[in-house]
C-alpha cells in the first residue's frame, strides 16, 4: 500500500467512526434519561423509552417528572 492510499483509508475510518458515534447520539443511546422529550408545536411531552406505541401523544404529559415520580409506557405519572 501506498502512503497515500494508507493516509486517505486512515481518513475514511475516522470519518465513518465519527458518524456511528453522531448516529448513536442522534438515537439517544448514551443518554441516561428515563424519558425523552417530544416537541410538539408550542410545548413538548415527556416520554418514557419504553412507551407503548398505541398510545397517542397527547396522552403524555407537557412537564416532568417530579422526584420520586415515575412516567408509565401508557402516560400515567405515578410515585
């Protein structure tokens, strides 16, 4: 191989490993959080990662919640 060759294969690695690693941040795979936060129009809905999927939206809640509380897939907020 040639430097040349070798410089632009090094160049192509790092640019593929820095869009896994944007990709994996874009599909929130290092954040920690129990829940994301959905915008919708003028306010947003805090979801839970396991939300079920038949349950619409606006079925969320518009704040967070607080400590010692917990948001269900169905959109309850219990303790």
């Amino acid at each position: 191989m040639t430097a040349t060759l070798k410089k632009r294969l090094a160049f192509a690695i790092v640019v593929v490993g820095i869009g896994v690693v944007l990709l994996l941040d874009a599909l929130h795979v290092f954040d920690d959080a129990e829940y994301l936060v959905v915008p919708h129009g003028s306010h947003s809905h805090y979801v839970p990662r396991d939300r079920d999927p038949a349950v619409p939206l606006e079925n969320f809640p518009t704040s967070p919640p607080r400590p010692g509380e917990r948001i269900m897939p169905d959109g309850t907020v219990v303790q």
